[in-house]
C-alpha cells in the first residue's frame, strides 16, 4: 500500500525553541513523578534534546523506507515571534527546509510557517518559500497567539489560493509554554468560507475536540483533519471511532514524527492501525486508501493548477 506521512517535522533542535522543550518536559516529570518514578529534569532534556538529532532527515527517510511510507510533508511552524530563546531566526528555518528537500529529492513537501506578526517581511518570505523553493502549502500555530480567522493570516491565505496549496494549522493543545484557548478548531469557519478555494487541514483532528472537527469536515467542502497523534493514550480507538463517522474522504494520515518517537519508530505506528484495530471491520479497502495517501495526494496534487 502505497503511504503519504502529512504530518511530520524535521527533528532538529534550531526548528524547537528551549522554552517550547521544557514545557513537554514538564509535563513529562509531572507524570512520572505522580507514578513514583525518578524524574529528574535534566535526565528527560536529554532524552527528549535526543530525538531532535536528524537535521537532515537521514534518519527519517531510514524510518519511512522501513515503514513503506513513500513521501512525508515536513511541517515548519514559526515559533520565532512568540518565543524569542530560539537559535535561528525564520529565515534560517525556511533556508534549512530546502537544504532538507534537495538533499532527499521526492521524499519530502514543505507547509510553511510564518508569523503573520511578522507584517510585509513575513509575506514576502513565505511568497518566496512558495515561488522559488516550490514549497507546498501553509503551516499555522495559533497557540503561539493568533487565530485562523485573523485577517492578518489573509494575504497569506491569498497566496495559497493563487497557487493552489492548502493550509493546515495545529489545534488544540501543545507545550504549556503556549496559548491553548486561542486554538480551537471552530477559528476556521470563516477562512474556509472566505477562501473556497483553499483545503483546511486540522492537524491532530481525530484527537483534539472531535466532534468540531468532524461537524468541520462534513460541512465545509474544502476542511480536512489529519489524524496524528493517535499514537497517544486512547487514540486508536478514538480514530476507530472517527472512522464511524462518514467522512473518511476527509483524514489524512500523520505520524507528528519526531514528537512520539520516543515510543518507537514510524514503522511501529503504521503496525500499530491494523494490530490495534484502528479500521473498523466495515471499513473498505477504497476508505483505507484514502486515509493512507488519496486524500493527501489529491490535495497536493491541486499545486499550481489554479489561477
């Protein structure tokens, strides 16, 4: 079966601000405290810090080669405007991505993050990342403080609509570090009513307020979710759930690599559908295809077809 990974990351620390790694820490010591397990702090930063050691993506290319995954969509938030303790501004980040996709060529898209704080020069970098690196696509992080519907974010989305690309935005929870409130799935009504002619994708959709994203998804044409993080406690089950609801033309698969690789390689999690009975038994085989790579390559194969 061919596999389309559309949510993964490039595991390096330049892409992860300090501040946004302590907040995962934190609640990683939370956790294991509460179970009676040592938990020092400094331990877990450096279990965490090591799962942000492939920079170029070697490893992940050895982890989908292993998984049968044949191309992955490297999501690029920007941090840079909300948390100012990262080590390399945006521009370096976006520079990187290309260094990345040249060095693995047909493995890899690029969604893009910027800031739309960022004004005029924010435009203008992601306008080159579309039209000279031939990325594909749009990646928003409103915990970092704005939401969809910020007509800030609306030159951008007029950029994506030129050439056809979609737009996915995390929602819901994320490092403490960040805002949750401001990141609920709802924000996308009116971009998705605005832009037609634009795909939404809710990243996380199957896991972070469900029931929204589903009433998204069999209401709005052109709004998606990605299915990531069901590698979390429960998160099987509750994609076998959303598989139940009649919109499987809709999920994508994602893996959020490198953010659950310390519970093992992609490979596992790709296992982990079928011997955890993600697909219910009724689902087909044509609704399987889907989740696993039509749906994602339907929607970045609209790239450059529009006006």
């Amino acid at each position: 079966m061919k596999i389309i990974d559309f949510h993964c990351h490039v595991a390096a620390e330049m892409c992860f601000p300090p501040s946004f790694r302590d907040g995962v820490i934190d609640n990683m010591a939370v956790a294991m405290h509460a179970r009676g397990l040592p938990a020092r702090k400094e331990h877990l930063r450096r279990m965490h810090d090591a799962t942000l050691q492939d920079p170029l993506c070697d490893q992940l290319v050895k982890e989908m080669d292993g998984a049968g995954i044949d191309e992955a969509v490297l999501l690029m938030p920007d941090f840079t405007y909300a948390l100012k303790d990262g080590t390399h501004t945006i521009e370096e980040i976006v520079d990187h991505h290309k260094v990345v996709t040249d060095r693995h060529p047909g493995r890899f898209r690029v969604l893009v993050g910027v800031d739309p704080r960022w004004g005029a020069d924010g435009i203008a970098l992601f306008e080159r990342a579309i039209v000279e690196y031939g990325f594909d696509g749009m990646k928003l992080y409103p915990p970092c403080g704005y939401r969809l519907d910020d007509k800030a974010l609306y030159p951008f989305y007029e950029i994506c609509a030129q050439h056809r690309l979609p737009v996915l935005s995390h929602i819901g929870a994320t490092s403490p570090a960040l805002d949750f409130e401001i990141a609920l799935p709802i924000y996308v009504d009116r971009p998705a009513r605005d832009f037609p002619g634009v795909d939404f994708v809710l990243a996380h959709g199957s896991v972070h307020y469900p029931d929204e994203c589903a009433m998204l998804c069999n209401n709005r044409p052109n709004v998606y979710i990605d299915a990531s993080g069901y590698e979390a406690p429960d998160g099987v089950a509750g994609l076998n759930r959303f598989f139940r609801r009649n919109i499987n033309h809709k999920v994508l698969f994602g893996t959020d690599w490198p953010i659950f690789r310390l519970q093992g390689k992609q490979a596992g999690f790709v296992e982990r559908l079928t011997a955890e009975g993600a697909f219910p038994a009724e689902m087909t085989q044509a609704d399987r295809d889907l989740f696993m790579w039509k749906n994602a390559q339907r929607l970045l194969d609209k790239k450059g077809t529009g006006r």
